[in-house]
C-alpha cells in the first residue's frame, strides 16, 4: 500500500521536474485566478459582517435629546416614547457615556477626544423596538415628540447594504463559476502535454497489466499539487496584501467610522481552506478530463 | 491456454477475422503466419482484450475473456508477456530499470525486483550490460532486453510480434534460441512472423491465417504459398528477414 503510494508520488514529482516549465506556468495562471478570486471574497465577507452587524440593530433607534432639555424634559419624552406602539424598552445614555463608548471605539486613536474642550455629544435614549415594522412606525413617531432633537435609525443603509452584498454574492458565484472553468483548463491542457510526453510509457504500462488508477494516479496528483501550490502562494500573497490593508486603514479611518474589518487570521484561514479545496478540485478535474480518453485507447 | 472458438471480428465493412477457431495449449510454441492484412493482429489485439470480437468465444489462461469487465484487463494482461518488433524500450531508463519498470507496474516489492530482474537479465544474456541505456546496445541487445521485459513477471503467455523483424539472420537466431529456452521453462510462445526461414528451421506448430480465415494449422514448415508473387522484390524482401 504505502510502497504504490510512493511509488505514485515518485512519479508525480518526477514527472513535474521533467515538465518544470509547464507546471510553473500552470501555477502561476491558476494563482492569479485564485487571487482575483481572493479579493471577491475578502469583499463579500467584509460586506456581508458588515450588513449583519447593522442587522442586530434593526430594532434600536438612537433618539437624540435636545441639549436644553432638563431631567424632567428628558423624563416626558420617555414616557412618550414608551407610550408608543410596539416599543418595548428605552435606555437612557448620557452624553458622558456616549463619550465613553466612543472612545472605546477609537481604540488608540482615543487620545485625540482628549483635545476636547465641550462634550459635543448629546443624550440619547437607546429605543428597543418589538419588529422591523415597528421600528418605521416608532422612528417616524419619535421625531413628533417635543424635547427630541434627532432620531438615527439604520433601516434604508441596512437596505441599501443588503443589495450591494446580494450584488457582490452573485458577482462573486458568476466569477468563480468563470475562474472554476478556465483553472480546470488551463490544468487539463497541462496535463494533456505531460501524458503526450509519457505516450510511448503508458503504452508500454497498459501492455505489462497495469491498472488504470496505477497509470491515472500521477497525473492527479501532478494536477492537485497544481492546485495546492497556487491556494498556497495566493492564499499567502492575500494575506500580505490584507494585513497591511488592515494596518493602514483600520487603526484610524475605519474605526473612527464605527466600521471594524473582518481580521485577517480568521480570513485567510478559512480563505487558504477554501483556495485548497478548490485547488485539489480543480487539479483533481482537470487531471481526469485529460487523461480519461487517453485511458480508453 | 488459448482457445478461439468460431470467432469474427469485422472493423466497419472489412473483415479483421471470420469464423476462427484455434486450441493453442499450454507449452505450445506456435508461429502465427499471413500475409499483411491477413488478420494476425485482429488475433494478437483479440487476446490481448484491445478489441472486443463481434461472436464466438475467446478463453486465455482459461478465463472467457469475451466476457470480461475492463477492471480486469489489467489482471488478463499481466497473464500475457509481449515482445515487439520494434522493442519499444523507455529510452531515459537503463537497461535494468527497463526490465524492473514491468515488476514496477504490477506492484513488486524492491526486493523482489532486486533478486528477480539480475535473474531474468542473466536468462536473456545481457546481465554484463544492465547499466547501459537502449541508444547504447545494438538491436539484437535491446531486443533481449524486450524479452526479459516480458517475461519478468512470469506470464503463461509470450507474444510476441515479429520479434526478429529488425534482425538480422543471426541475430534472429540468437532470438529464437531465446524464445525456445523460455518455451522450455513451460511458458506457451505464440510469434507472429513473416520469417519462412525461421519457420521452416524451427519445425513448430504454424497457423496460417488469410483473408480473415485460418486457412492451415500444422506442425512443420511455412508451407506453400498459392499467392506469393515471386516476381515482386516487395514480397520477396518481407519474406527473407
């Protein structure tokens, strides 16, 4: 068992440095289509997180206070706002804690809320609403209320956001079907030139009873570790190219905006998985188309 | 060993082989003989389960191959050893690594190729050159090498087509001494050939095939030939050698 599985992989590799030229150009057209594939991703992942995060706030509707209001003021506009249909709860944030928060947000860039002379921020009461359709009925109500100054609610970005990850999602489908495609010939025409070199050889190997898979396997394997080097090489390249995406960006224009990016160790593993599975299947097709109708001669 | 029974094969209108029914048995040395065309290698291809006969029954080994999957190709072929005329060695490997290459394919241990390969190279008279490359040995040497490549593994069956079609006389001589040494040993030889000298010198059994048809089947000489035109350089050349 483990001597025809080394036997394979001896020839595997043998055959790879025998056709050096041909594999390298194969791996570096399948990394690129990986790359480009690569980057549909991070953007479908990164927009997709973000969606679901304003999505877990649907419900909540920040309403602003006005700043000349008192404690009673403030008070009556509670009551209004919980006398309303479908709110289900109304917590309070003062502008100190507003502060807070925001500056737990800006992260290392906090020190540049120090510089304040005012807390520009107003109170706010966080309104919990029943469902989404109570959360129109709520946020249109609230601003009627006297003492509000503003309302935020998220519901037209969370729409709008939701059909650019629906575009991005289809984008995404339409151009790695394309990628699949193109890889599985750009590895078959690989592979197709390596069992032409090796004709005379297989020849020889059908005559002395050797069994299809026993011819098959080297060839399959030359494709997945096609496949394997290029999920590699991209996978790596993405998480470069990420990382200092994430470094350059994130830490102060991105947080300022309340946005976080999705890290880049969870990414690029689940993206190196993805470009590996991907590449032993596209190895692996390849490879079989090319050398199944050489096989039934 | 190898049994036709009424077997035809037709490739589109023209006939490869009508009604042919052979007993070859085991430890037999038989000389398939024909003019070209004439359906020797629709016989040969038929054994080897290349192609499939349209009727009749095939048996190798006493297996009905007519019946066989093609999972079990491999195993039929492993039965049969093949020698060709034109030797068909992989160029980039040593004389050894030939000979081991078949072992290789059937999945021996390096061990067993070890003690086996030196053994069979010793058989065939070339054990002095197992380190050379087949551009380095002369055509009766490669051809030895397309020997013990065949018989490496032990097959019930040699075929071998046309063996000393590239020899010259006595280097076809040395070939068949070969041959007839390993038919010795118990392995049933069945050679296609157009060598009358060989024939007639060996005195085997010799089926003649023409037109798709066995048309004789007896021990001794090539035999008469009604059609042989021995005005035509062609056909006197393709019979001397």
């Amino acid at each position: 068992m483990f001597s025809r599985a080394g036997y394979a992989l001896k020839q595997t590799f043998s055959q790879i440095w025998r056709n050096k030229s041909m594999y390298l150009v194969s791996v570096l057209a399948i990394t690129a289509m990986m790359l480009i594939l690569g980057i549909f991703f991070i953007s479908f992942v990164n927009v997709d997180m973000f969606t679901t995060t304003l999505n877990k706030d649907y419900n909540v509707i920040q309403v602003y206070l006005d700043e000349n209001n008192d404690g009673a003021e403030d008070k009556a506009v509670e009551e209004a706002i919980l006398a309303l249909d479908g709110v289900d709860k109304a917590i309070y944030e003062s502008k100190a804690d507003a502060l807070v928060k925001l500056k737990q947000r800006w992260g290392d860039n906090a020190y540049l809320l120090d510089n304040l002379q005012d807390n520009p921020l107003p109170n706010s009461y966080l309104v919990y609403v029943e469902d989404k359709d109570a959360a129109d009925y709520v946020a249109e109500a609230v601003t009627e209320i006297p003492g509000v100054d503003d309302v935020t609610y998220y519901r037209d970005t969370i729409e709008k956001l939701s059909k650019i990850t629906r575009f991005v999602e289809t984008a995404s489908m339409i151009a790695m079907i394309f990628l699949i495609v193109v890889s599985v010939i750009i590895v078959a025409n690989t592979i197709k030139l390596t069992v032409h070199n090796r004709a005379q050889e297989i020849g020889i190997m059908k005559y002395l009873g050797a069994t299809d898979w026993f011819v098959r396997a080297p060839f399959i394997l030359g494709g997945i570790v096609i496949g394997l080097v290029s999920s590699l090489i991209s996978t790596g390249a993405i998480y470069v190219i990420y990382s200092k995406i994430i470094g350059l960006i994130q830490a102060d224009v991105i947080r300022m905006l309340s946005v976080e990016l999705v890290p880049a160790d969870y990414l690029v593993f689940n993206l190196l998985i993805m470009c590996a599975a991907l590449g032993v299947g596209i190895g692996t097709c390849g490879s079989i188309i090319s050398i199944r109708r050489f096989l039934a001669k | 060993m190898i049994i036709f029974d009424n077997v035809s094969k037709k490739y589109g209108g023209n006939i490869g082989l009508t009604r042919a029914s052979v007993h070859i048995k085991k430890g037999d040395f038989v000389f398939l003989v024909g003019p070209s065309g004439a359906g020797k290698t629709t016989f040969i291809r038929l054994i080897l389960k290349e192609i499939d006969a349209d009727s009749g029954s095939i048996t190798v080994a006493g297996k009905d191959i007519t019946r066989l999957s093609r999972r079990e190709i491999p195993e039929l072929r492993q039965k049969i050893g093949m020698v060709f005329q034109d030797f068909r060695l992989l160029d980039k490997k040593t004389v050894f690594e030939n000979v081991a290459f078949a072992m290789e394919v059937v999945h021996k241990s390096r061990k067993q190729i070890k003690q086996r390969v030196p053994h069979v190279l010793e058989l065939v008279g070339i054990a002095d050159k197992a380190d050379r490359y087949p551009h380095e040995l002369s055509a009766g040497e490669q051809q030895r090498v397309g020997i013990a490549r065949a018989i490496v593994n032990q097959p019930r069956v040699l075929i071998a087509d046309e063996p000393t079609g590239n020899l010259d006389p006595k280097t076809a001589m040395e070939i068949m001494n070969i041959l007839e040494k390993i038919n010795v040993r118990g392995t049933t030889i069945l050679m296609v050939t157009h060598a009358k000298d060989i024939v007639d010198r060996m005195n085997k059994r010799v089926v003649t095939i023409e037109g798709g048809r066995i048309v004789r089947d007896e021990q001794g000489s090539y035999g008469f030939m009604d059609d042989f035109d021995y005005d035509s350089d062609e056909e006197v050349d393709r019979y001397v050698f």
